[in-house]
C-alpha cells in the first residue's frame, strides 16, 4: 500500500492542480458563494475520514438542542438515494447514509436533513422553517455556502501540515484553505497532552490572528452498551469477542481496548461499508459482537448479542466553553 502510494505521487500533482484551480475560482467569485440567513456552522476537514466529525457534531447537538430549533444538514455520503430527503422515525439506513441515521435515531428530537447540494438545502429548509441553527456537517469543500463559522478537525497523529494530497496523502484539500477556518480543532489527543505539546503544535499549525485552536480527546465509556442495559468489562472478558468496525481509523478504540485488557478478534471494513447478508450471518455464529456506535445502529436489529462502546469529545482547558461561546456570538450576530 505504501509502494502504491508513492508511485502515485504524479497522479496527486494532478489532483492538486485541481484542487486549487477549483478554490481559485471560488476566491474569484467565478464559482459562486452563497451567504443564508439562518446562522450556519460547518465542521469539516481538509483530509478524508477519521477526524472525529460525527461526534464533534453530536457534542454541539449536545450543548444547543435545548430551546432551539435545531437541524443537522449532511450530504448523506454512501446512501442509495438522491435529492433532498428529511429523516423520519420510518427512514432507513440506505436512505440517508449511516452517520445522519446515528444522529437521527441518538436525537430525534432534531431534524436531520440529507442533500448533496447543501445550497439546495438551505434554501428548501430557509423556506420551510426557519431555524435557529442548522450544523453542515461534512461541509468545509462544500464551497457553494459560506458558513457563519467554520470548525476544522485535523487529527493528532496526522496533522494536515504533514500531510499530502490524494492518492499518495489523505489531503482532499489544499492546506491554504485551513485560512477559512475560525476554529481548528486538533482531535484524538493523548488524554495526557501537556500544555507544552499543545503548543507546539500550535507553532506547527501557524494559525491568523482571528484563528483559534483547541485541543480534544475522545473519551470512550466505562461500560458496554446494549440496548438500553450496561455491560461492565469484567462480565464480558471470558467471551469470545469479535470486534467489528466500519469506520476509517480503527486504532484509538483498539488502543482503547487493549489498555483495558479487552482481548477482540477484529474484522475491519471500510468507512460506510454496507454490510452484506452473508456478514450479518457471520456475526450472528459470533458469541459476542462488539461494534462502534455508528455500526450497531445499522445492525441492531439484524444481529444478536451486540454491544457499543460510546465515545465523546472531551476538550481541553477551556475549549469547550470557547467553541460554545464562538457559535454563541455568531448566533447573536446573525438573530
């Protein structure tokens, strides 16, 4: 993989010409950017996958779905439909893509809205209601909006100044475009970073002057959950565990997992992957199934004995108060 990596370093030169000559006819207003009335938050990245998103946005649905009237909007990436669609309590998987129907079943007290052209959206959801908020998720390439505020999620282990572009980095984003940004976040931390640390990764990351960066971890649960019932470690560490993740970047929860002496058998698809008949057989034959929460979703109802480890972010210092306090402000700003 690596090899293949590097031998396709011509075809990434390609790609971030692309890329740029793309940014530079947005910058140009030859491509246009459309401003909305609704205060707009996107959370977004320059690389592909693994940044934290999903829970980054269930965080803020977490801090602001009291007393406002809130919408998620994503692109709905891997559902089997097209167009604008609003998620129901009847809504499948397949309809909106595996992380909007997490939100969706986690808070259905919010609208979860799925549209690949997210201008589209907004100006359907602008239309109908009127909301207080709407969270794009997914949405920092999506240069047809201009959000109020834009989060960037860049990970610890592989920040994006020390990345490159697609297919021989993970980069689908010119680096230059971290400038659009008001806050970046550095995710999946050590939960022991040290404030030296913190800052020197701040000198790397080179943020402007209205720029700021915040430091977060995820913290993974104490206990196991099935259904609406806690496991503790202890009650399942003489099962036979087989550990199945559709997500992109495995490690944190296997690292998780191996610190607390939890022995799994991993079967590992790709990010999104839509599991087959023939899989869900499989894990049926399994004594113990344990899965992320984006994955047990989907497979709830169609595999037994099954159980989640749930994952939050948890900031350091004073960042959460200060990413509240952003979207706050701009809400004020754009009543």
């Amino acid at each position: 993989m690596w090899l293949l990596r590097k031998l396709s370093f011509p075809l990434s030169l390609i790609y971030a010409l692309v890329v740029c000559l793309r940014n530079y006819l947005y910058d140009q207003g030859i491509f246009p950017s459309r401003s909305f009335e609704t205060p707009t938050v996107c959370i977004g990245n320059l690389s592909v996958g693994g940044t934290g998103k999903t829970p980054m946005i269930e965080f803020l649905i977490s801090q602001f779905k009291d007393g406002l009237d809130l919408v998620v909007l994503s692109r709905g990436y891997g559902r089997k439909t097209k167009g604008f669609i609003e998620a129901t309590k009847n809504t499948r998987v397949e309809e909106i893509g595996d992380e909007p129907f997490q939100i969706q079943t986690k808070f259905p007290s919010i609208k979860v809205i799925v549209d690949e052209d997210r201008s589209n959206a907004l100006s359907i959801i602008e239309d109908i209601s009127k909301p207080d908020l709407i969270l794009l998720d997914d949405a920092f390439q999506h240069r047809k909006v201009k959000p109020s505020i834009s989060i960037l999620l860049t990970t610890y282990d592989n920040l994006f100044v020390n990345d490159w572009y697609l297919p021989t980095g993970n980069l689908r984003d010119s680096k230059r475009e971290v400038r659009r940004a008001h806050i970046i976040v550095v995710t999946k931390c050590p939960s022991s970073l040290k404030v030296v640390d913190q800052e020197r990764i701040v000198q790397m990351l080179k943020p402007a002057v209205h720029q700021r960066v915040l430091f977060s971890y995820l913290e993974y649960g104490k206990q196991f959950i099935r259904e609406d019932k806690s496991i503790g470690f202890n009650a399942i560490k003489n099962k036979k565990i087989t550990l199945v993740t559709g997500i992109a970047n495995p490690k944190p929860l296997l690292e998780f997992l191996n610190l607390n002496n939890v022995e799994v058998n991993h079967l590992k698809y790709k990010d999104h992957h839509f599991f087959t008949e023939r899989e869900i057989e499989l894990f049926n034959e399994k004594e113990l199934i344990l899965t992320t929460e984006k994955d047990y979703v989907r497979l709830k109802n169609k595999v037994q004995n099954m159980c989640f480890i749930p994952i939050k972010h948890k900031f350091f210092g004073e960042g959460k108060e200060e990413i509240v306090n952003a979207i706050t402000n701009t809400m004020k700003l754009n009543p």
